[in-house]
C-alpha cells in the first residue's frame, strides 16, 4: 500500500523508471567517520613495554634459523632470475634493516665506502680555491663546482635533487647557512663529522667517490649495495662494507645503543629474502 502511494506521488516528477529500493537506501544512508589509526593506539606503559619486548626478541633472532635465510651467492640466483630482460642499470639490490631503538637513542647514520661504486657519485663541491676549481671541471659532468655563486644559485631554487653527496672547503661552511634547510633534509649539508669537510678537496673527492650517505628513517635502514650484473664477491665485498659501517656508526658512550636486527636482501623485481649482515 505504501510503496502504490509512493509511486503514484512521485511519478510525475521523473520521468525515468527507477527502482523504488534504490531511493530508500539513498534516503537512509549513515555516513560514518573512519577513526584515526591513533585513537585506537594503546597508551598503557605496560602493553607497550610488553610490545617492544616482543619486537626486540624477534629481531634477536639468529638469521640463519629463519625460515627466508640464503646466504648471498643463492641469493642472487633468485635475483638475477627475477631481473631477467631488464638492463643491469636498471636492477638495484637493496639491504633493509630493522633497527629497534632505545629510549633516548640516537638515529643511526653515516657513510659506506663501497669497494664496487653502487652508481655515479653526482656531487656539489664548494669551494673558492682557483686551482680546485680548475681540477674539478676537467673532472666528469657529474659534478658541480662553485662558492658563493653555488650558494646563492640554491638559495634562489636550482634544484638539488640529482645530487647524492656534497664536499665544502671549511672556508666556506659558516656561508652554508641559508641553504641548510635545503641540504639538511636531503643528507648533503657538509660537517668535519661525517668527513666531507676539508681543505684538500680533489683528494676528498677521490676518497669519496664510492661513498652512500645513510640515514635512519623510523625503525629502518635502506641502501643499495649494487646491481645484478656485480658478481656474488662484489655484492658480499660490497655489503660488508656496508655492515662494519652501520655497527660502528654507534655514537660513542651510548648507555643504550640501538639494536640492530634482521637484515633483508631484495632486488627491484625480486624476492626479499634475510642474510647474516653482522658476519
């Protein structure tokens, strides 16, 4: 009787059949607001306490009695395999470790001096020395030189996205200032403490050549530590270089170091599988 009734008193206004079900659930839908992820976060001391016990017990875990463990040259057998018809410059194998921070401890970071160059270094170099300057740009185009042109270059928006490293003559570094901001989040502001400061640049530079800046991101590492056309000595060289640089980027007289926990391997295309990256 009712759904006649609704049909007799709005058939006039449309002139499209439609169906009678569809307009009451239009009429009474109930929109509902998602809660944020953080509302139903636990702030008991004790659950999470509780929870980071059990993070820390299972990064503690021997990789070996892991049930994905290879050692690197199998490894890079599925690698390879998975990268099939791709160019070798376009293939990355990557390392990912879980770091399980402390109460107070400080964000992992540093440099790795690979033996095998991952890929091209593109660096800004700032210095004033005229004989530098001359020696860098008979150097390859990957690198850009300059002082206080450079700087205010990038202080009015050149981009600095493509450059993966970035070495000052200390003359130059109280001038750095106004662009900290736009080296800093990228991991490229130059300091006597990670070692791209220095008054003799051009030997800098060669040292550095083969150098990848790290930076821990939440509870995780990440880097590149070569391509699948590296033979399996190359990768293995290349990723312990990687490891004596991560455990000795401790900072010095930490009551709490971070723990430093299992360590994947994977490749653009390929599996993501653990090996033992302390030994």
């Amino acid at each position: 009787m009712f759904a006649n009734n609704l049909r007799r008193t709005i058939a006039v206004p449309f002139a499209r059949p439609f169906s009678i079900s569809a307009f009451a659930r239009q009429e009474f839908v109930v929109r509902t607001i998602r809660p944020s992820p953080k509302h139903h976060a636990t702030k008991d001391p004790q659950k999470i306490a509780a929870r980071d016990a059990k993070l820390r017990a299972k990064q503690q875990v021997k990789p070996q009695d892991h049930i994905l463990y290879m050692d690197i040259p199998k490894a890079m057998r599925f690698m390879r395999a998975s990268e099939v018809g791709k160019r070798p410059e376009m293939t990355t194998v990557s390392l990912q470790i879980t770091i399980v921070p402390e109460k107070g401890s400080v964000p992992l970071s540093g440099s790795i001096i690979f033996p095998k160059a991952v890929r091209p270094n593109h660096t800004l170099i700032f210095t004033e020395d005229p004989e530098q300057i001359q020696q860098f740009k008979k150097m390859k185009d990957h690198t850009v030189v300059g002082g206080a042109d450079l700087i205010n270059k990038i202080k009015e928006g050149q981009s600095t996205q493509q450059y993966t490293q970035c070495i000052a003559h200390p003359n130059l570094v109280p001038q750095l200032g106004p662009i900290a901001k736009i080296l800093g989040p990228r991991n490229l502001m130059p300091s006597v403490k990670k070692g791209t400061v220095s008054e003799d640049l051009v030997s800098l530079f060669k040292q550095n050549s083969t150098a990848y800046f790290f930076k821990q991101k939440k509870n995780q590492l990440y880097f590149p530590v070569g391509r699948c056309d590296f033979s399996d000595e190359e990768i293995i060289q290349n990723v312990k270089a990687a490891s004596k640089a991560v455990y000795g980027c401790q900072p010095p007289g930490t009551k709490n170091p971070n723990l430093i926990g299992l360590c994947s391997l994977s490749s653009t295309l390929g599996p993501s599988v653990i090996i033992d990256f302390k030994s």
